[in-house]
C-alpha cells in the first residue's frame, strides 16, 4: 500500500512464464444435481494423483447453474498426465474413460494443454 492508502502493489512479482494451462486437467459428467459435488470433493478426489493447487467449477453464465464439469489445476504437470493415464486403463478402447463419480464413468478426463 502507498503512503495515501489508496495504492496496492504486489508483494512478488508475476512469474515470467504462466504454466497453469499445462498444469490443469479437465473433467467432465459430473451430475449437475448433486449436492455432494464441490470444489472440496473434487480436490478430495484428485488429491491422489498429486497437489491440487485449484478447483474450478464450470457454470452456465447465464443461470449460473453447474454445467457438469470442472478444471483441476495441480502444482505439477506430471499429476496431470498421472490422472489421464489412470482415467484411461482400458488399453484395448483407448477412447473409453474408466475413472467415475459413484457408478458413471466421466465422458472426458483430459488435459487442457
């Protein structure tokens, strides 16, 4: 804060080069409806594959309502590639996701990259 008070400057500067997007994994069919989907489940849930930094949950601008999907960044790349390789088991139907949310596997487990 400047000596007026009505100034902020950042305490660090910016990093040089943003690495979220490689960072960031994308889930999506999650039920819109659930109560028990939030920013903590989700982060519970992907906690395994490494540091989840951030949640973010995907809403219609309009309503406001939750579209079913979300970002989940982690403080790691690696944890990213860890989470598509574990949603993706299945060698013989790559294409075939096999991470789920209770019994529904999700349609798209992928990185934002």
């Amino acid at each position: 804060m400047n000596k007026d008070g009505d100034k902020l400057r950042r305490s660090a500067d910016l990093p040089p080069d943003d690495t979220s997007k490689e960072r960031t994994l994308y889930v999506k069919g999650y039920p819109v409806d659930d109560a028990d989907v939030t920013i903590d489940s989700i982060r519970e849930a992907f906690q395994g594959y490494g540091k989840v930094l951030m949640v973010r949950l995907r809403k219609d601008m309009r309503t406001k309502k939750f579209k079913g999907s979300a970002f989940v960044e982690f403080a790691e790349a690696a944890s990213v590639k860890s989470a598509v390789e574990a949603a993706y088991t299945d060698k013989e139907d790559e294409k075939k996701c096999t991470m789920c949310y209770g019994e529904t596997p999700f349609a798209c487990v992928m990185h934002t990259d």
